[in-house]
C-alpha cells in the first residue's frame, strides 16, 4: 500500500486496516483482485491466521518479521 494517505479515498485505508485486522479479508482482497500478501508478522497475526485457514493462499515465504502469501489460481 502507497502511504501517501491523501492520494486515496478513506474507505479504501479503512479496507487496508480491515484486512489486516483479519475483519472481513477474504472478501475484501477478492474484492480488490490481490493475488498476493506482504504482511508484517508483529502487526498483522490475524490476517496471517485469516489466511493459514484459506485453502486457497498458500505461504510463499516467512521470516522473523514477514510473510508472503499467494492466492492459488483455481
């Protein structure tokens, strides 16, 4: 996500803390056609449980700080 808070809407940053709350993120990165997450493991655990219990994204990679998942094509 861009940090230039003022070049998008803020129901968009309000979707782009939902899905990292793990509030409503399947749906919302459906919505949004990601294909692939970076996330911040100290930030954002509820997404990363959102996602371990998806069948459908797939842990690319994970470190002390980060991972990496990809949506499976179906």
């Amino acid at each position: 996500m861009d940090p230039r808070v003022e070049l998008y809407p803020y129901e968009q940053w309000l979707d782009y803390i939902r899905i990292g709350q793990g509030t409503r993120s399947l749906s919302l990165l459906a919505e949004y056609g990601a294909d692939r997450v970076l996330l911040d493991r100290k930030m954002q655990p509820e997404l990363s449980l959102v996602l371990t219990a998806d069948a459908s994204w797939v842990k690319e990679y994970e470190d002390d700080y980060a991972e990496i998942w990809t949506r499976r094509v179906p």
